[in-house]
C-alpha cells in the first residue's frame, strides 16, 4: 500500500488530520501522512 504524504505541499505545517484505515497492537496505518516515507 502506497501512502500519500502531505509533506510536500505543506512543508512547516505541524499538525494535520488524517483517516485512520487499522489499528494494531503496536501500530496506527493513516490513509495519508506528513511524513517523507522515503526519507523517514
């Protein structure tokens, strides 16, 4: 699954919303995020 990140277009933004699509015992998957997935 390929996640969309906002990061580009609102680079110093420092919050954003975002669909939560599951929930693990350790971990959260956001449909979209603010961070570089490439780059971490």
């Amino acid at each position: 699954m390929t996640q969309h990140s906002l990061a580009p277009a609102e680079p110093s933004a420092r919050e954003f919303e975002a669909t939560v699509t599951a929930v693990g015992s350790d971990t959260v998957r956001l449909e979209e995020t603010h961070f570089y997935p490439v780059w971490g």
